[in-house]
C-alpha cells in the first residue's frame, strides 16, 4: 500500500490542481511524520482547509487521515522484522521506515530520470503512433499489465492484452506488422515464453518494445526498443521502479494527447464514475 500511496502522490504533483500539489509535496516530504498528523493539522500548516485535505485523501483511496497511518504503521513493522534494533557498537539503527521510504522515492527517482533519456521518446512515439498496441507479460506482472492496459485504452485505442496464456499470442498475427507494436513487460519470472514470443515477432516484421529490470537476460538483438531498469536485489523495489516507469508513460501519453484522445479520457471517467454508482 505505501508503493501505491507514493505513486499515487507522484502523479498528483505532476498533474494535481495546485492545492493537491502542495499536499502532495508535503506528503512525500513529510511521510516519516505522517503517523503524528491529522487531517486538521496538515491543513493548518498547508493554510488549506480540512475539506481540502480530506477531498485530496479520498481521491488516493482513503477515508480518513488515520487510514494512511494504518498502512505506514503496518509498513513499519514489516520491514522491522529480522533487523536488528542496534549495530555492534550499541548504537541504534537508522529508523526502518525511513529505510523503506528512502528505497521506494530512490526507485521513483530512478524511473523518472529514464524519462529524460532519448530512447524513452522514441518508445512514446512508438506507443503514440501504433495503429494497434498489443501487451504481453509474464505471469509475474499480471497485476502490473492489467492496470497498465486498462489506463492505456483511456489515452488511446486499438489496446490489445495478450497475457500470459501462449495460445492467445496468435492473435497477433492477424494484425498488419508496419502499423502494429508488440510491448513486452518483463515482471521476473520464465523469460522462454516471451523471449520465443518477441523473436517470433520480429520475424514477421512487428515493432517490439521490452520494459524490463533483466536486459542482459535479453540481450541486445532481442527488441527494437528497450527501456531498462537498473537491476536492483531488492525485487520489490525494482517492481516499483517498472510500476513508475509505466505510471510516468501514461502521463506522458496524456500530456501529449490530442483533442480525440482528450474527448475518449473523459468519456471513460464518465463511465467509472457512473459504474461505481
């Protein structure tokens, strides 16, 4: 919950109004405090009224101010577990949390500096472009692709989902290779599938495009476009640092979206709000 809270953050500074940026700001700057703050006194020291706050806290999926706290409560005691409340020395630890926190905000820096790169805009224009977009993916990074896919159909159309599942990769094929992109997201896991998918691919003339944490698994002559992650020991944090990365692109996509694509975004929240009746 503390990976979706700070992305959730993330986004709202680059796209919030100017009050959901400056709590936001605060947040992410203040997040090892939050466990001592109320939605009153964040209010008071952002001169913003309580309503505000509380609007801006139900918008990242929580009710109340003491929610956030929950899950920081519950984050802390997760990463306290095994380590050693002092060095050999007698001297306490850096807080946990902190560790955790410093971790996460590395792996969204680390995302966000991928963005200044050349190769991340030809992958935008790749994605923007497409005729037809298709998404394969290891088991590992259902849960990552299908939020990806479902935010990508409300920047543009022609989304296609390949899953994990081999037998539905036959659907690419009947698609025209010149107007079709075959992203790859690799979340960990068996690489065969994909690896035998993209060469099979690019045999039959498709543009592919890997986002991955294991490009040297790749190697250089798998893709057409790859957008690596630094690989990190930690798998949570680089998950979170592909999360990002694809959290960034779809801002990206909707900064640069056209007035048909401006219409489709609103017409699909339109949809959700009325489907969450």
């Amino acid at each position: 919950m503390v990976e979706k809270l700070l992305l959730n953050l993330t986004r709202a500074m680059k796209a919030g109004t100017p009050s959901e940026r400056k709590i936001a700001k605060y947040l992410i700057e203040h997040l090892d405090e939050l466990p001592f703050e109320t939605a009153q006194t964040l209010a008071a020291k952002l001169s913003l009224s309580p309503m505000t706050v509380g609007r801006f806290l139900r918008s990242l999926g929580y009710r109340q101010f003491s929610d956030i706290r929950a899950d920081l409560r519950h984050a802390e005691e997760t990463v306290s577990i095994g380590q050693p409340a002092t060095t050999e020395a007698g001297e306490r630890n850096s807080n946990p949390f902190s560790q955790l926190l410093s971790q996460q905000i590395q792996a969204i820096q680390t995302a966000f500096d991928m963005t200044t790169q050349t190769i991340w805009r030809l992958a935008m224009n790749e994605i923007t472009s497409a005729g037809d977009v298709f998404l394969a993916t290891s088991p590992e990074g259902l849960d990552a692709s299908r939020h990806f896919y479902g935010r990508l159909l409300e920047a543009r159309g022609h989304v296609h989902y390949l899953g994990s599942d081999n037998a539905t990769y036959v659907a690419l094929w009947d698609f025209d290779p010149e107007r079709t992109l075959l992203v790859i997201m690799d979340c960990g896991g068996n690489l065969a599938p994909l690896q035998r998918l993209s060469a099979t691919a690019r045999k039959g003339g498709y543009r592919t495009l890997l986002i991955t944490t294991r490009f040297y698994e790749w190697g250089p002559e798998s893709v057409d476009l790859c957008l690596a992650m630094p690989q990190s020991q930690n798998s949570g944090q680089g998950l979170l640092q592909l999360v990002s990365l694809l959290e960034f692109t779809l801002c990206a996509l909707s900064a640069g979206a056209d007035d048909a694509a401006k219409t489709r975004a609103k017409n699909f929240a339109a949809l959700k709000r009325s489907l969450r009746g």
